[in-house]
C-alpha cells in the first residue's frame, strides 16, 4: 500500500496570490494512498525541505509530490531532499502548480480546484513510480572550444592550465576573432592588439591545446562527458608543415582586389593570404572563390615562387573525429552593416561606415596605418557624425534588444578621431547613453569635456549626399526637438551587434537553445549564466548576448571553470530516465519481436541488436536494446514499438496512463 | 479583373486628373474599376484629430459597404483615404470594436475587404500587360516621389521599403523612363499646414523640387493628391522661398504611364496642371547645376 506526502508550496505569492494553498494541501489529504499532505511559503528553503525530510522519516513514505514550480530548476533540489531522508529519489514528482496554474489563471475557486486535479493526476503518477539509480558514465578529459575570439581564447587557456587538454576550433584562417580588429579599447585606451596577440600566441604553442583554424565543428554526438566531435578541416591549400610563414605567395599573388575581411573592406588582400601580419598560426590560405587558378584554371604563380614547395592546389577537407568530454561555445557575434539602413543610405555612401571599419581606420595596422583617411577620397574628415544605436531598441528595425557596447565604443571612436585631427569637429547622436562599468561612465564625462565632443539627444533621420558632403537630418530633443542638419565628412553608425553569421546552425548541431535573435541560451539568467540546458555545453562571450571584452573574459573564465569542475571528477551519474526493452524467462525472453522500427525511429542512435542464445551457441532470437549511456529518453521508440516491448524508466505507459484516468 | 474603386473628395476635386488620369488607363491594362456604391468621406485631415469613434465609423461605412457589395480589395488613388481607409481597417480587425462601429455606421463590417494604393495595384501589370502595352517609352529622368503617407506606418501598409520605397521607380522602368537616385522620396511635403502654413509648405516642398531638379530630373512622378497639389499649385511660393524658379513639372504616376500608353492629353487632364507639362520629347537632358537650399545646423 502506497504511502504518499504531498507538499504544497506558496512560492511566495506567486502560487498562493491565485490558488488557496491551505486547501490543496487539505483535499490532497483525503486522495486514496496519501498519509501526509502540507502547505508551507517556501518549500524549496531549508525549513521547507526539512518539513520533507522529516514527513519521509516519520509517516515511512513510499513517495513524494511537490506541488510547486516546474521541475526544471527545482526538482533536483526535492529529489536530493527526499535522497537524504533515506527515500530513493526518482519516488519524488513534481505537480506544477506554478507554470500550469497560478501563473496563467485568474484567482479564483476553479483555479484551486485545477491545482487540486494537478496534484491528484501525480499522486496517482507516483504510486506507480519505482525507485532507480543513477548511471555512470566515464568522462572524457578534453574540452572543445568553439571560435577563437578573445572569449574563447581565455576559456582555452584556462582549462588548459588547468591541466586539461583543450581543441580550440575556429572557422576562419587565424585566431583573434573581432578583437583583433580593433585599435583601441575602452576604457583605457590600451591598444587591442597589444593585449591579445601574446594571448594568442600562448593559445598556439601551450602544450595542453590543440588548435584548429579555417575549422568547422561538422557534427557533435552524444552527451556530457562522453561527445564525439566531427571537425571539418577545410582544405588551407597549404601544407601547413612545410610553410615558413615567408609571405613571398602573398606578395605574388596576382588577384589583389578582394575586400579584406580583417580590415572590414577598407583594405583589399590576395587570394592567398594571411588575414593580418600578427595571425596565428601565420600561415596562409588559398580562398579558392577568388583564387584564378580555381576559379580559370590557371596561375600557380604561388605555387611557383613558394621555397619551401608547401603550395597544394589538390589538398582535401579533412575530417577530424575527436573525443570530448565537454564544450564551450564561444562563436561571438556580427555587426549590422550599413546597407541594412536605407535611411542612411543603403551601404551607398562610401564615407558611412559602421563601427568596426572605423576602428580599421583608426588602427595602426589597418589601411591608413591609422591616419584619419575617409574612404571615398582618402581626406581628412573635418567633420564626422556619430549615430548610436543604429538599428538597436528599434523595433521597427526589428532589434529590440540594447547592443550594450555602442555607448561605450562610439565615445572611444568620437575620442580617438579628436586626438588624431585636433580641429575636427565629432558630433555623436544618441538616445540615451548607457555607461554602466568600472570607469565608463568617467570615460565618456571624459570625451565631453575634455575632448569636446558635440553630443546631440536625438535621432538621425536621413542621411543623403549633396555637394561631397553628407548631410545629415536630426532633431535635437533637449533643445526642443528642433530639426538640425550637419554637413558630414564622415558618418559612422553604431550598428547592432547580432549573432554570428551560422548561429543557428550551431546551435542547433550542438543541440542548445537560442532565443530569436539567435543568441545561445543559457540555463538560467541569474544563477545558471554559462551553462547551457544540454548538459556539458557552456557558453561565452557574444554568442550568448551582445558584451564587451571584460564581460566576454569573465564569462570565459566562468565556462573554464565549469568545465574544470565537470573533469574534476572521474565519473559521472546521469539520470535513468532511459528507455528498456523488456526481459522475461524463458522460453519467450522478450516480448520484443525483433522488427526494429525503434532503430529506425531512434534520433540519437541508442537501439543496438542482441542476440539471445542457448548455452551451446545456437540462436534464439534478436531482439533490440537500448545502450543507456546514449538514449536521451525522449520516448519515440516507446510510442513506436508494436508489441509494446519498451518502456521509459519514470514515464512508463503504466504511469502514463495512470494520469490520464486520474483527470 | 475586378476592383472596387474609392475616388474620395480629392479625385472629383482639385485632383480630377488623377480620378480621370486613373479610370483612363486602367481598362487598357486589363483592370475593371467598379466604385464603391454610395461611398462617403474617409475622414481624413480632421476626424482623427477629433473624435476616435467618428475617424474609425466613417471608413468603416465605406469598408462595409464595399463588402456588402463583394469587393475583396479596393483601390484608394488618394494617400490621405489609402492611410485612413488602411488604418481603420487594420484598428477594425478587433471584433468587439468592429461590433461597436458597425452599429455606429449603420452598416455591418466583417473585415474581410482589402485595402489597396494605386502603386501596390500597378505593380501587378508592371511585368506583363504594362510593358507590353508601351507604345510610346516615357524616355525621361524622373524623380519618384512617395510622399509620407504610402508606406507608413510599415506596420499597417506592409507595403514596399519604408525608408526606401522602390516600386514607383520599377513601374517607371518599365514605362522607360530613368528614375533618379535621391533623398527625398519620402520626405514630407508639408502636407498637414497646407491651409494654415503656407510658408512650412514653401520651405519643404521648396526642398524637394529643389533637390529633384538637381539631380537632373525632368519630372516629378507622384501618387498622392497633396503632394501634386503642394508642388504643383504652391509654386509661386515656392519660387519666393527658394528664390529661383523652377519649371519642373509633377506628374500623378496614372498620367505618366498614360503618355507611354498612348492616351491622348486631354484624357489625362494634363491640362489642368498648373505648371504646364512640357516634357521634351524623348530626350534624356542633362542636369541642370542649382545651389542646395540647406545649409548648416538649421536654427532659423
């Protein structure tokens, strides 16, 4: 006979605003098979895990219900309660009074009762529950980190210091990522490259990483602690053994009028080239889109005056297949460019560019080797208007969210052009200016006051050409709202930060949530900030959400350790909520027919074949069996099986339907 | 095919040529204009500054009745009855407000009717009847001009790049004429002082036609009643503000693509033009060197 606690938790208000709790709690009492039913304010708290705790020891219960919030952030918490009162823990449920009924219902008498019918549907659940234990799996010591930025960079350096072995994978040829692009950074003014590229460097040759440029994660398979990752090597062109990194191809190379993508078009590169002079590892890549000898068959100019003979036109993507135990996401984020604005233009005017060509221009390795060079003439921009928040907090831009790095780099922009051309004039449109950090409110005081820069409350409207100048349509809305128009040189927009180009595509190859902008969730916005629901896969940096460089760095350092922690330990439990096919005695074995439509139906590749046989070795039957270490416990080989053979550990059809007849 | 037609105040008005201009080509491209029965005034100009139920009840009549009569779209030509007309019909997609309307307006409405402007409608041909119909290209640098009302707010109109708008410029390619790149498609007219403001309208309208003439345009295509009546009827003041004049005329878009039609002249009501349409004939001239009119931080 079953002996069943319910407990019923107010959350506060949030349950008991709506739903009278005392009287859940009064009529779960009188349910068939429940011997204790309570209601207290907080029943996830200590005292209210003790009122649990104490219930289990002292009525003998045989199963738990928690009447509270969804299981996903706190059953855990009730289930290690109910495991230190000596009760096994997959005897406790949860009935969601929260999400399923105080939340989304007036109050009201039917509202109770609703919560009533809940907690009656999971008690008639748990009678039926059997105790489980957890399944170990070994765990895979080496941590995939994905994108090279300074996010991932730092998350590799620390679990490799750490004394983990670590593949850093980064699709484009060299690491670095944005921050290699910039001058300088805020709020220090400290040059960027100044501080990453010895970063970058130590990534490359520390003996615990391996790393993998103008790479791409192919596939990831199975789960915490034990994934194998498929990384595509796209084929460089380039022995990359042999090269010496002498830059002769480069310079040879005939085709030189591709846009370069480390100086964000404002500079032209080859075909075969190296992104920027300080790259790691410094060595070349043939673009074969551009390269002539790929795209008319002829040239090999390259080819002819490489020393070392490192040049391989017939060089094939490799696919690597590594095992890993846990990964970091760290793929960063893109910038709006200018053609996404037709009110400034459409990308048409040469002299508006968007935030990152202008730190190519005030970047001593970029174009200009840091001369104030607009792009359309290569003069001296007397006058430059800075827009913030260029398609960001514009809904009908459709990007609702704050870009949270434009306030802060479009002072250090407006900063940097007045040290470069004293007599200049920098006008900077903003809505609000948003400057919360360690010293970034005192750096932007710092541009108004010091260095004069001209801010103007108020939107741009229109921004057209006329005369060589740009003319630029505004309203002043601390003066009145009073339409302004200024006579630019130069314009550059603040444009939105947005997920990396292939977000979604990642996220869903690693099987992670994202939100519709496509930035990567994490499990939980306070407490949870660098895991991910798929356990073992963290995140950090911009791919989460839009961040500067100290945030991605302490982000990165965060999944560090996280995934430190996770190899801290030799094996690891995962929940039994897995799929098995029955056994019985023989002569039946199993009621499994061996049709093996649960193969087919299986996403995660889980069904194996047995084959049951005498003692002599003669063969009775095949018949199919989950591996518990791969199944993920969704279920579709369960509604799928035809002679009802499998059955979900803590779902079965016998639970199932329990709760079914108990509405 | 069959199109219920809205003309408004303006086209039987101080836009006749438009209404004429419109119903004139629209059998040679195929489209049957039937109006409206019994239409009344879309409210525009004064009852959405005035009484909310009255702006939403006098479109709703025109919407109900255009529905009693089996209209699934109607065209409205005029942007001031296009936008109340679109408004209100997306506002009526609330039934309890619907309900509450209907029975102000005496005529039921179900939301099923589809507002329509002309560009949206014209668009439809461009690629098929239009550009085989041509008989005489309309070989000019034209200057496309929107105005505020066709694409705005995106979120009701859903109709071409608000900021940007294109499909003006598509339908005169296909007439053959060569729309020019500018700022201005967009830009208000000044429209809503055109009574009490006359000087607001010199200055905005002024900077218009200024920047089309410019950029080498030897006509300004328009779709809206107060933006031709602004740039066409407010000349003279115009002149003063700019304080040089221009003989730019400004075409409704129904009269351009009535000239590469083949419709005669006075079909079109190019006659009722103030600033005479004389468009060289099938010439491209080069653009004339004017001085902009802006200058500087504006604070006069």
């Amino acid at each position: 006979m079953s002996r069943i606690g319910v407990f019923v938790c107010h959350c506060g208000e949030n349950i008991a605003g709506t739903v009278d709790c005392a009287e859940v709690a009064r009529a779960s009492g009188e349910l068939p098979g429940v011997v204790v039913s309570m209601d207290y304010k907080y029943m996830c708290s200590d005292p209210g895990q003790g009122l649990i705790k104490q219930a289990i020891k002292e009525k003998r219960l045989t199963g738990v219900v928690v009447a509270a919030c969804s299981p996903r952030m706190h059953e855990p918490t009730f289930r290690r309660a109910c495991a230190e009162a000596g009760l096994n823990p997959f005897l406790c449920e949860m009935a969601n009074l929260r999400e399923h009924c105080s939340w989304v219902h007036e109050k009201g008498e039917t509202t109770t009762q609703k919560a009533i019918d809940l907690v009656r549907v999971i008690v008639e659940k748990v009678k039926r529950n059997q105790p489980l234990y957890p399944i170990k799996v070994p765990v895979t010591k080496t941590a995939l980190v994905l994108g090279g930025g300074v996010a991932g960079i730092q998350a590799a350096l620390d679990i490799a210091n750490a004394g983990h072995k670590v593949v850093l994978v980064e699709r484009e040829p060299s690491i670095g990522g944005h921050m290699a692009q910039l001058s300088e950074t805020f709020p220090t003014l400290d040059c960027s490259q100044c501080i990453l590229t010895p970063r970058m460097v130590e990534a490359a040759q520390h003996p615990n990483i391996t790393l993998y440029t103008y790479s791409e994660l192919e596939s990831l398979e199975g789960f915490i602690g034990n994934f194998k990752a498929r990384i595509r090597k796209k084929a460089r062109s380039v022995d990359e053994k042999l090269c010496n990194g002498c830059g002769v191809c480069t310079q040879k190379c005939p085709t030189r009028k591709i846009p370069s993508e480390f100086n964000a078009a404002l500079g032209m590169r080859t075909a075969i080239y190296v992104p920027f002079p300080q790259a790691v590892p410094n060595k070349p890549v043939i673009d074969r889109e551009h390269c002539t000898f790929f795209t008319k068959g002829k040239c090999r100019i390259c080819e002819k005056f490489c020393q070392a003979k490192a040049i391989r036109f017939d060089q094939q993507d490799e696919i690597i297949e590594i095992p890993v135990g846990a990964v970091v996401a760290a793929t960063g984020y893109d910038i709006k460019h200018t053609d996404f604005f037709p009110e400034y233009g459409y990308g048409k005017y040469k002299d508006v560019i968007d935030g990152l060509q202008f730190e190519r221009l005030a970047s001593a390795s970029g174009p200009t080797l840091g001369a104030m060079k607009r792009p359309s003439d290569g003069k001296e921009p007397e006058t430059v208007v800075f827009i913030a928040c260029a398609g960001s907090r514009d809904p009908a831009k459709g990007i609702e969210y704050c870009s949270k790095i434009c306030c802060m780099y479009t002072a250090k922009h407006a900063m940097l052009y007045k040290h470069k051309v004293h007599h200049g004039k920098a006008y900077v449109f903003y809505m609000d200016i948003r400057a919360g950090g360690k010293m970034y409110e005192e750096f932007v005081r710092r541009a108004i006051e010091e260095d004069g820069v001209n801010y103007v409350r108020g939107r741009v409207s229109r921004i057209y050409e006329e005369d060589g100048k740009l003319v630029v349509k505004g309203a002043d809305t601390l003066l009145g709202a009073r339409p302004i128009e200024i006579k630019a040189d130069m314009v550059v927009l603040a444009t939105a930060v947005v997920a990396s180009p292939g977000a979604e595509h990642l996220a869903q190859k690693i099987k992670v949530g994202y939100d519709r902008y496509c930035f990567l969730s994490e499990s939980h916005p306070k407490l949870r900030p660098v895991e991910t629901n798929t356990a073992g896969i963290m995140v950090a940096g911009a791919c989460q959400a839009p961040k500067d460089i100290p945030e991605s760095v302490a982000q990165a350092s965060a999944a560090a350790a996280k995934v430190c922690g996770l190899f801290a330990q030799d094996e690891l439990s995962r929940e039994p909520v897995v799929a098995v096919v029955n056994r019985c005695a023989p002569p039946v074995y199993s009621t499994c027919v061996g049709c093996f439509l649960c193969e087919q139906a299986c996403p995660y590749q889980a069904i194996e074949r047995e084959e049951i046989k005498t003692r002599d070795g003669r063969l009775i039957k095949t018949v199919a069996k989950v591996n518990a270490g791969v199944c993920q416990g969704c279920g579709t080989c369960v509604a799928l099986c035809r002679s009802k053979s499998i059955d979900l550990q803590g779902f079965t059809n016998e639970q199932v339907y329990a709760e079914l007849l108990a509405l | 095919m069959k199109l219920g037609y809205y003309p408004g105040c303006s086209l039987l008005g101080s836009s006749r040529e438009y209404g004429e201009s419109f119903c004139a080509i629209a059998p040679r491209l195929g489209l049957e204009l039937q109006e409206v029965p019994d239409w009344n005034c879309c409210g525009a100009s004064a009852a959405h500054n005035l009484n909310r139920e009255l702006s939403l009840a006098l479109p709703a009549r025109v919407l109900g009745l255009a529905e009693r009569a089996g209209f699934a779209e109607v065209v409205a030509p005029c942007s001031a009855c296009y936008s109340r007309l679109a408004v209100a019909n997306h506002e009526l997609q609330d039934e309890t407000l619907r309900r509450r309307i209907s029975e102000i307006a005496e005529v039921e409405y179900r939301g099923t009717v589809r507002i329509v402007n002309v560009l949206e409608v014209l668009a439809r041909f461009a690629s098929d009847s239009l550009a085989r119909k041509v008989v005489e290209p309309f070989k000019h640098r034209v200057a496309c001009y929107y105005g505020c009302y066709l694409v705005r707010p995106p979120k009701i109109t859903k109709f071409d790049r608000p900021e940007d708008p294109q499909s003006m410029d598509e339908l005169m390619k296909v007439i053959g004429a060569e729309p020019i790149d500018w700022a201005f498609k967009t830009e208000c007219c000044g429209a809503g002082f055109s009574v009490s403001r006359t000087d607001l309208v010199a200055k905005l309208s002024g900077k218009i036609l200024n920047d089309a003439v410019r950029r080498g345009a030897e006509a300004i295509i328009v779709a809206c009643p107060m933006c031709q009546v602004n740039l066409d009827l407010r000349r003279d003041a115009i002149t003063g503000y700019l304080g040089r004049e221009h003989t730019i005329p400004v075409l409704y878009i129904s009269q351009a693509i009535g000239l590469a039609l083949g419709v005669d002249e006075q079909s079109l009501g190019l006659h009722r033009h103030i600033v005479p349409v004389a468009l060289s004939q099938n010439t491209t001239a080069e653009p004339v060197p004017v001085e902009p009119v802006s200058s500087g931080r504006e604070d006069a």
